[in-house]
C-alpha cells in the first residue's frame, strides 16, 4: 500500500513537472503572440517622437514630432478642438531647429506619406499611454510639469488660448495670408459676448481690425522676345498691397483678343496663350496679323481669391464651456487689362561716301550729323558719323506700317559743309541712303617769258631753243621746251597745278638749262640770259627727296657755296648764299668768268656749315644741265608693307560656296587707302606695299577690312582674315551580321577590318569586335565635296570560310555549317502490354550538350515498330562538336533505360498516399475536454467492416497522417480511398476528403442575483437610484452593470465562458460603496442594509502569474483595512474558499466632519511578487500581485532542438501536446520499471 502511494506520488510529481513545462512554453507562446498583436501601435525604429506642447486654433494642444530620415525635415500630429466638441487631427510639415527646440510652420504637403497618416489613427486612442517630457506654459506665464496626459483632462485642465489668426492655405486656389475683415458682425458679436462674460471667459483679441485683404493685380507691359519671331511675353503678378507676396500665375485666366487699327475691327483669329513656369505667358501673334496692318494685342487676366475662414478667435474657457469661434468668408474678384501695339519692324542706313581727292587740300571735317525722317518728320536724335563707325549707321527696330501704310524713310544732313557740295541718293530695295559730299581741289597756273639780253643775238650765240624746268617743292615735275613765237617772243606756260599737297601749300619754282655763252637770271617766272662774251652764270636749286618732309626732319634752309677749280684744288666764289622756302630753295651766281688762262673755269656748288651732312639726309650734286646744279638732299622715308592671309574655315569648301575672289581694304587712320582683289591663285595671300610709317610725323594706323561674304562669319586677327562656314557633316553605322549558326563551327575570328570609302576612294578604317557588339561608326565625316554630296561605301578585309554580302552600310558573312542527324528506336518491356498501360504515343526529348532543343511524338509504324529520327541537325557549336543525347518524358508506371540512342520501357504496378490533418474547433481546447490522440481508420471501396489500415494521430506529428505505398488499381480497376475516425467523446466529427475536424462547443456559464435593500423601505429616503454591480472572473474585474429599480434590483451576467484552460473559473461579485449603506454578499445576491453615517468597503485579491504557471502562489494571504492610516479591526484571510475577497460593514463615513479614507494593505510580502493596489473603483479594492513568468534560454533551445526534429506544420503551440506526449511516454516507462522493482 505504501508502495502504491509513492508510485501515485511520484506520478503525481511527474505529470506536475508536465504540465509546468506546458505551461511555461504556452506561456511564452501567449507573450509573443501578444507581442506581436500590439506592434501596429508602436512606434517604428525609424522615427524620433518628441512629444511637446504646442499653442494653435486656441486649444492646447498635444503635438508629435515625428523626424524622418533627416534632422530637420519634421511633420507634427496636432489633437484640434471645435465649437461642436469635436476633436480631429491636424497635420503640418514643420522644419525643426534642433538648437532651441524651435518649430517653423510651412505648407501643408499635399501628399501625406504613410507613416504620418499611421500616426494620427493612432494618437488619440492611446493618448492616456503617452508621457509628456516638456514643461507646459500655465496661466500666470510660469511652467508647470505635466506628468500624463489623458482623456479626461484634455478638455478640463489644461485648455489655454490666443487670438490665433492663422494662415490659410488652398492648394487649388492662391495663398493668402493674415486676412482680417474689418467691422464684420460676426467679429463685433463675438467680442461684445466675450465682454459680457468675463466670468466665464478671459478673452485675447484685437479692438482694431485693419484690411489687409485688398488684393491689386500688377502686369508688367508686354515685350518682343526676339526679333525673328512672333513670340510676346505678357509677364504678370498679383500682390497684396503693401505686400511682396505674389500669387501664382497658373490659376489666373486670360482673355486674348486682337484690334486690327486699320480696319477698326477685332480680328477673330486663333491666339494660344501657354503659361511657364517663369511666370510669363508666352503669345504666339499670327504672322498675316503683322504683314496686313499694324494691330493693337488686349490681354486681360482676371481670378477669383476665396477663403472660408479669414479669420478665427479663440477664447480659454474656465467654467468647462466650449470655446467660441469665430469665421468670415471672403470672395475677391480681381482682374485687370494690358494692350500693346503690334507692329511690323524694319531698319534703316545711311552711308558718308567723299569725293575730295583723299582730302587733297585738308578741307574735310573730323565729323558730320545726319537726322533720320519718317513720313518727313523727324524720328529720334542727330547720328553723328565720323571715321570710328567708318561714316555709316544703320537705325534698327522701327516700325513699318502705320495707320495701315507703310512708313517712307529717309536721312539728311545737318548744315552745311563749305566748300564741298551734297547729294543724295536713296536706295529703297536696300533701306539705305548714301550721302556724297564733293569737293574740286584748288589749281594754279605758272607762266613767264624768256628774255635776251644778247643785243638781239648780235653774236648769233642764241640757240633755238631752251628748256624750262618746273619744280614743286624743289622737285622737279614738268619742263617745257620753248621757242619763239611767230612774232619773236620766247613765252612758256604750266597749267592745272594742284594748289595744295597733303593739305600743304605748294611752292613753285623755275629753272633753266644752261644756255652756253649766256648767263641766267630767274625773277619770279621771268628769265633773263644775258650774254657776255666770256661770261657766264651758275645756278643751283636745292631738291628735298623726303616725300614732302614725310617725317618732319627737313630744316627751314641750308648754306651753299660757289667754288670753282684751279690746279691748286677748288676756290671759293663769293660768299655763302642760304636757300629756303623764300628763295624756291634756288639761286644764281651771273657774270662769272668763263675762261681762265685759256680754259673754260669748271664751278661747283656745295653745302656747307651746318648744312652739310644733314642728320637723315643723303646728298647728290647733279651737274649735268650745264651750269644748272641740282643740289638733292634724300630722305630715306621709312616705309611698311601690310601683308596677311586668307584663311577658309569650310572643310575644303565642301559645301561649294566659296567665292573665287574677295576684296581686301586697306584704311590708313581710318580712311580708305587701297583695295586688293584676292583669289586662289594667290594662295589667298595679299600685300600692300610701299606704304609710308608716318603722316606729318605720326605713325599711321593701318588697318585692313573685307567685303563681307555671303554664308560666311568674317573673323580678323590684325592683318589676318579667317571666314568660317561650318561644313554640314554626317554618320556612317553599320553592324557586322554573322550567319554561321552563332559560330557553330568555330572559325569566326576575333575582329574584322570594316574600311570605308568616299566618293569609292578610301578614307577610314575601323578594327570591329565582339566587344563594340560588332557595330562600328565613323563620326564627324565630310556631307559633301566640292558642293556635291558624298556617297559614302562600305567593305571589308575578307575574312576565310565566309561569304561577304553587303547591304547598304551593313556587313553579311555567311558560313555554311556542317549537318547530321539522330535515330533510335522504342522496346516495350511489359508482358506485350499485359496491364493495358502502354501510352499510345510517347514523347522523346532531344538534348544537344546537355540542353534540349526538340521533342518529337513517336508512335508505332503499321509493323508495330517504334522508332524516331531527328535530321538536319548542327555538327559543331562554338568550333566544338556536339554531343547529342536522347530523354523521354516520363510514364506512368514505366521505368525508362536508354541505350545510346534507343529505348527501353521496363512496366512497375502504380502506388499512391493518402494523407489528412486533423483539426480541432475547441476554443484551443479551453474546457481540457480534447483527447491525447485519435484513431483513423483507410477504408477500401466503402467496407468499413474491413479497414486496410489505422493510424493513431496525436500531437507529436502535429495531428497530421499519412498512409503510404497504396495500390491504386485492384483487379484492373481504380481503387477508391476514404477515411474514418473512431468516435471522440463530446465532439462532433465531420471530414472533407481526408482532413477530419473536431467540434466541441465550450460549456457557458451566466451569473444572476438580488440586491436586497434592509433600509425600512427607504425610510429615510437615503437609498440611491442605482448601484453599480461588478462581475470578478478569478480575481479581476470583466464587467459591470448599472441596477436600478426598473431592473426589479436584480442583475444576470450570461454567455459567461465555464473554463478557462481546462479549468473552472472562479466568478465573484462587488458592488460600488454605497453611502450610509454596509454591504454583505450573499452567494451572488446583495445586501444593504441602512447604517446611517456608515459605509462599506471591499478587497479582492488578483492574482496575475499565468494561473500559477511557476507554482509560487501561497494558499491565502492577509489583509489589513486602514482608516485614515490608522489600522481598522483585525487582519482578514482571503483564500480560494471565500474567492479571495472580502467585505468591511458598518464603518464609520466620517470623522470629525470629515470623510474617513479607507485604504487595504496586504500584510505580508509575497517572494516572486510586486503588489499594486487600484482603489479608482470607489470602495472596491483589488490588490493585484503579479509574477514575472519564468522563460528560461533552455526552455528555447528545447523549442529550437525541437523545432528541427518535429515537422514544420501547424501553429508553433502545437508542439505542447508533442511535449505532453514524450513527457507522457517517459513516465508510463518510468512506472513501468518503478512497479516490477516493488513487484521484486
């Protein structure tokens, strides 16, 4: 017997270790489903939340800051109150100042991203979880910490206000901000009301209202974009006044229409108008409207600005009243018109050409000005033209046509310029007019006579005649051979003299050759030969060769000396003679002897002094005239050359549009000098010679310009020319294409060389590869030549075992491949079809290096031969041979062996497996009504009496079965499969195909009871209209219900759940303390009996430790009643038998006036336990003691170890009942050996 006691013991100890480690792994089970239930709810790891208060719409409100991604990017969740009580979310972007905390509003986003909307569906239902960590300003301007915020106080405690006109966004309309309405009623009454009510509202407002609100539309006038269009820009903004703020132009409408002037009409033409994003409406003006007549452009723009609130006023309310808002709708119709005249525009030039011999005679001014006319009036200011803009202008952008007709140009010019003369001439195909000022240089005439002083030629020594020479400037121009006249007089004459050179007067002299026997004298143009037998004259003119003292170095007169030679060496005659511009630079020694000692005297003439050696000048005696000694002094005149190219930036001519010629001019300080015609004969060279450094002693800038040339930009570098046209070019791509079965044989080399032709000259080559994807291109080539399109062509280097087929620019080689084939035939190893199992067709796979490529049907021939025959087949892939191999599709009951090419089919019987599930509709088993295992019968074509095969199912294989290596035939036909189950106590069974499911519906409870008034029927009128009855389900509270008289004082709890994992649940009753009324509870019924000054108070005990999971609840526990924290009667035992509660009667409501508190204190502490008391309940106590449930590491690598063996089906719960049964398993072992040891 004492055996069998410690045997049931140690089973007892064993199924209690069982169901610990069920509980502890349902347990953990519990907590991570739960976990995972509450996670829609919580905050995601990738935001911030930083909870603050914040002031807006009046109400205080409760905001998140929710950071995403970036530090300052922030939305924020705003909880908003309105007149109705209503409350709803308000959600802003904000941008966050993470150095002071502070928020900066911006606009609504328009789309609201996911996590935000998730935030606010969650915020008010869990706003009593959310703890504040910011300081909420109080009335008196202070802070004051808020520890919780909840429900309750949201509107009571903590409401605060301001005058909050707010910033009003539409998005669909324009934003206003700001907008206060001045003398509305609705303002007016508000404050008045607030005025009154000071008691009730402490309001914050604004006594002055200004208007703000007036919106003026501002638009710019309309501009032409360019002058080769059509196109007018209509820029346009709509600004508050005394704003900058612009609205956006989108949303204005505009009107278009367009006046033709001349016709006095609105033209009724199509005119689009397309917004920017610039703001400016782009107007497309029909060209006819601008060829017709001049047209006047009317853009007119109007919108429409609304707002449903203007404005809004908040006041803090202090008695719990709502607070009072206040809203104005506002509608604002703005518009406004712009016009623009519409023209057609021209230009107009004028051209100063001079006719003045280069300015021979300095008579040109530095400057003129011209006046432009339109119609004959004047237009615009005086042009002044000089040598800087090359004595032309041209006037752009005037209008064509006005009033309909078109507008005649024409210039002038202002004063006038003595003593040229002007013509006009007027060209209107060009729009130009070119102004020709003339002017006749001054000429001059110098005559004389020749006079004999020979007593009219007593002597016959007059010859017949004589040379004059004409000299200008000292040198020599012209001479004139003069003889008498018919009456015997000697006269000569030199006409048309120029009068000036270079601006410079000239000055004229005479001289004469020398007359043997004569001596000469020149007065003015008068010469005199006088003879004297032995006598004879000298004369010298001085000869500057210095282009007209060019470089201003000649000096204003020389020294020269007479001098005539003897045998001891020249002597000097007379004295020293000066020679300057007074004397013609000449003069003449008369009446010198002729003859000394017999020989006729030789005279020379030199300079001397400082005249002699002039610093630039070289010196020539000249004496070959007989006595008339030319005396040239030489300036060597530094002179230049301008010479530059002609560059042709136009690919070689290629369109064809170069010129043959171009013209070159030379400008000396701006004025033309000389011109050059260039051609490519000169290699497109040109020069200027001989030309001066100097004018008047300053160095003369040369500069060089060139007839423009048509279709080409003229750019000079100093004296070089480079006119560029920018050749048109083009792209030759092509592809190289292989046809040779993607290189099935391997010969297709690495590259090729694809060479291009020109014209079917070679131009380029290009090296193509795998890696350029076989394409090549040839950029930046030639369109054309020599003004004739190119015809570009393409070949290649021929590459062995290919044929080369151009096609336009692409590349064909083609290989012919190599073929072969594959045959075999179908053996039927089956008994000749003895199952009738044999397909009538099979189906055969070909595979070419391991992958397939064909399939074929094969069925037998009319002999009943099965074969197949693949042909036409590639030998070679990549240059590698191919090796073919054969599969066929599988068939049922059939195993398949393949000899090289043919088949063999060898027949096996067919099998099959059922398998099931079984499921249990129990409430996870919560009545403990569900068994450890079932029993499942395979039932055979329905003979149920003759089960093939049973299973036990339990929740070691997840409730799961499978009966395998079935035949699915039986006497040639198919075998049908059903399954049954042995009947389960208490469960209805019910099967769909071969999963069996279980019902068993969980047993219901309901709790009813009286409230029983011991008050005299109410005599003293104390009994309240209703009690509030609480139902306790082990200890805690699970509802409530409000009883009254109506209810006939009696409450019923139904559809209450029996169990609770397996076991019974323990229901109590509670009532709320009644005043003046002690309480007893009878069963489920409710005593009050009347105690006039006397209460009640209730303890229960909850217990929240998984029902005992760890086994560390005590048996009972003591609790102590305080009244005012004085210890009140003895200490009560709450236990299982009294449903751990209790109720203290007859206690005394007051003490001293004042009502007594009564509180409950658990006397001793429990090890493993943390107590709260929840007293909210009104006289109800529940004292709560909760244990942190026990989840060992080695209770989870148990699950893992068992994770690994046990299938991965079901719900992870399910492996408590394969716990269960191993446990099980063990122990029946166990007291297996345990009895046969007592038994010895």
């Amino acid at each position: 017997m004492l055996k069998e006691k410690k045997l049931k013991k140690l089973y007892f100890i064993m199924m209690l270790i069982c169901f610990s480690i069920c509980l502890v792994i349902k347990t953990d089970l519990v907590w991570a489903s739960s976990n995972s239930e509450i996670t829609g709810i919580l905050p995601n790891q990738n935001k911030h939340i930083d909870d603050r208060v914040y002031l807006v719409y009046g109400y205080q409100i409760k905001e998140d800051i929710v950071k995403l991604n970036s530090a300052n990017d922030v939305f924020n969740i705003s909880i908003i109150g309105d007149k109705e009580n209503n409350m709803y979310f308000c959600l802003n972007e904000r941008k966050y100042n993470p150095t002071d905390g502070e928020l900066n509003t911006l606009e609504p986003s328009k789309q609201l991203i996911p996590e935000i909307n998730w935030l606010s569906s969650n915020f008010y239902n869990n706003i009593e979880n959310l703890k504040w960590n910011k300081n909420t300003p109080n009335k008196s301007g202070g802070k004051s910490p808020i520890d919780s915020f909840n429900k309750a106080n949201f509107y009571n405690k903590y409401v605060y206000t301001q005058l909050a006109i707010w910033h009003f966004t539409n998005p669909t309309e324009f934003p206003m901000s700001r907008n206060v309405i001045k003398n509305n009623p609705e303002v007016i009454a508000l404050i008045n009301e607030a005025n009154k009510n000071k008691n009730f509202y402490n309001p914050t407002y604004t006594d002055s209202l200004n208007v703000i609100n007036n919106i003026q539309y501002e638009a710019t006038e309309l501009s032409k974009e360019s002058e080769d269009d059509d196109t007018y820009i209509f820029s346009t903004t709509i600004v508050k006044s005394g704003s900058t703020e612009s609205f956006d132009v989108k949303d204005i409408k505009y009107t278009v229409s367009i006046e033709d002037k001349s016709q006095k009409r609105d033209v009724t033409k199509d005119v689009t108008i397309t917004p920017q994003s610039n703001n400016k409406i782009y107007i497309q003006v029909p060209k006819n409207l601008l060829q017709e007549s001049q047209s006047k452009l009317i853009v007119s723009a109007s919108a429409t600005v609304t707002s449903d609130k203007a404005f809004t006023t908040h006041y803090d309310n202090k008695n719990n009243k709502q607070p009072v808002l206040g809203g104005y709708k506002f509608s604002k119709v703005l518009s406004t018109e712009k016009s623009i005249d519409i023209v057609d525009q021209t230009h107009y030039s004028v051209y100063k050409k001079w006719d003045d011999q280069n300015n021979q005679d300095g008579k040109r001014p530095k400057e003129i000005t011209v006046q432009l006319y339109a119609n004959n009036q004047k237009l615009g200011d005086p042009i002044t033209l000089n040598t800087n803009n090359n004595w032309q202008y041209t006037w752009n952008e005037l209008d064509a046509i006005t009033n309909g007709k078109k507008i005649e140009y024409s210039v002038k010019e202002l004063g006038e310029i003595d003593p040229y003369s002007s013509s006009i001439t007027t060209d209107r195909d060009q729009l130009s007019t070119t102004i020709t000022n003339s002017y006749s240089p001054e000429v001059t005439e110098i005559s004389g006579e020749k006079v004999w002083d020979d007593q009219n030629n007593q002597d016959n020594k007059r010859p017949n005649s004589v040379t004059v020479n004409l000299l200008a400037d000292g040198e020599e121009i012209d001479e004139k051979i003069v003889t008498p006249n018919s009456e015997g007089h000697w006269t000569y004459e030199f006409t048309n003299l120029p009068v000036y050179a270079n601006g410079k007067k000239i000055v004229y002299s005479i001289a004469e050759d020398t007359v043997p026997d004569y001596s000469t004298e020149v007065n003015g143009t008068t010469i005199t030969n006088s003879y004297t037998p032995g006598k004879t004259s000298v004369s010298v003119a001085k000869m500057w060769d210095d282009n007209n003292n060019q470089d201003n170095i000649r000096p204003s007169s020389i020294e020269v000396q007479l001098y005539k030679q003897t045998e001891k060496g020249k002597v000097e005659v007379g004295s020293v003679v000066l020679l300057d511009e007074k004397n013609n630079w000449s003069t003449t020694w008369p009446d010198l002897p002729l003859m000394d000692s017999g020989e006729k005297i030789k005279y020379t003439v030199e300079e001397v002094n400082g005249s002699k050696n002039i610093p630039g000048y070289t010196t020539t005696v000249d004496d070959a005239d007989h006595g008339n000694i030319i005396i040239t002094n030489k300036h060597d005149v530094e002179l230049t050359k301008i010479q530059g190219e002609k560059t042709w930036n136009d690919g070689n001519d290629q369109d064809g549009i170069r010129p043959d010629k171009i013209t070159i001019i030379l400008y000396a300080n701006g004025v033309e000098t000389a011109r050059k015609i260039v051609t490519a004969s000169d290699n497109w060279l040109y020069e200027f010679n001989d030309l001066p450094v100097y004018s008047q002693g300053k160095k003369i800038n040369y500069t060089v310009q060139e007839i423009p040339v048509e279709g080409y930009e003229t750019k000079i570098d100093g004296v070089n020319i480079t006119n560029t046209h920018t050749p048109e070019t083009t792209t030759v791509t092509g592809s190289k294409l292989w046809h040779d079965q993607d290189n099935q044989d391997g010969i297709r080399p690495n590259k090729i060389t694809a060479i291009l032709y020109a014209n079917g000259v070679e131009v380029d080559r290009q090296i193509v590869t795998e890696e350029t994807n076989w394409v090549y291109t040839f950029t930046d080539l030639p369109k054309n030549s020599n003004g004739k399109e190119i015809e570009y062509t393409i070949k290649e280097i021929p590459v062995p075992g290919y044929n080369l087929t151009v096609n336009d620019i692409n590349l064909l080689n083609t290989h012919a491949v190599d073929k072969t084939k594959i045959s075999g035939t179908k053996t039927w190893d089956d008994d000749n079809n003895n199952d009738g199992k044999r397909p009538k067709s099979i189906i055969v796979y070909l595979y070419a290096d391991g992958e397939r490529i064909k399939q074929q049907e094969v069925t037998p021939d009319k002999s009943g031969v099965w074969s197949y025959e693949f042909d036409n087949l590639d030998k070679y892939k990549n240059g590698q041979e191919i090796k073919y191999t054969i599969q066929e599709e599988p068939i049922p009951h059939y195993e398949t062996t393949i000899n090289g090419t043919n088949l063999v089919n060898h027949y096996t019987s067919e099998v099959t497996d059922i398998k099931g599930i079984k499921t249990w509709n129990d409430a996870n088993n919560k009545d403990g009504k569900r068994p450890k295992s079932i029993t499942v019968y395979l039932i055979a074509n329905g003979n149920e009496k003759e089960p093939e095969a049973k299973k036990i199912v339990d929740e070691t294989t997840n409730w799961e079965y499978r009966f395998t290596g079935l035949p699915v035939y039986k006497d040639g036909k198919k075998i049908t499969y059903t399954v049954i189950e042995e009947p389960v106590n208490g469960y209805t069974t019910s099967i769909d195909g071969y999963n069996i499911t279980n019902t068993y519906s969980p047993e219901k409870t309901a709790i009813s009871g009286r409230k029983i008034w011991n008050d005299d029927n109410n005599r003293e009128g104390k009994r309240p209209d209703s009690i509030t009855v609480n139902l306790l389900a082990d200890g805690k509270i699970v509802d409530s219900k409000e009883v009254s008289k109506k209810d006939n004082w009696s409450y019923n709890f139904t559809d209450l759940d029996k169990f609770n994992d397996g076991k019974e649940i323990v229901y109590s009753i509670t009532e709320n303390t009644i005043p003046d009324y002690s309480t007893e509870i009878s069963g489920t019924d409710i005593i009050n009996t009347y105690t006039p000054g006397k209460t009640s108070v209730s303890v229960t005990k909850a217990w929240n430790d998984g029902n005992n999971q760890d086994g560390l609840r005590p048996n009972k526990i003591s609790v102590q009643l305080y009244a005012n924290g004085i210890k009140s009667g003895k200490p009560v035992e709450l236990n299982d038998s009294n449903k751990w509660t209790t109720t203290w009667n007859d206690l005394a409501l007051k003490q001293n006036g004042t009502d007594v508190i009564y509180t409950v204190k658990e006397i001793d502490k429990i090890d493993g336990y943390t107590m709260t008391i929840d007293d909210t309940n009104k006289g109800n106590i529940i004292i709560t003691n909760s244990h942190n449930i026990t989840r060992s590491s080695t209770n989870h690598s148990d699950k893992s170890l068992l994770s690994k063996i046990l299938p991965k089906t079901g719900e992870s719960y399910n492996y408590i009942f394969s716990i269960i049964g191993l446990v099980t398993i063990l122990i029946i072992i166990l007291l297996y050996f345990l009895k046969r040891r007592f038994k010895n």
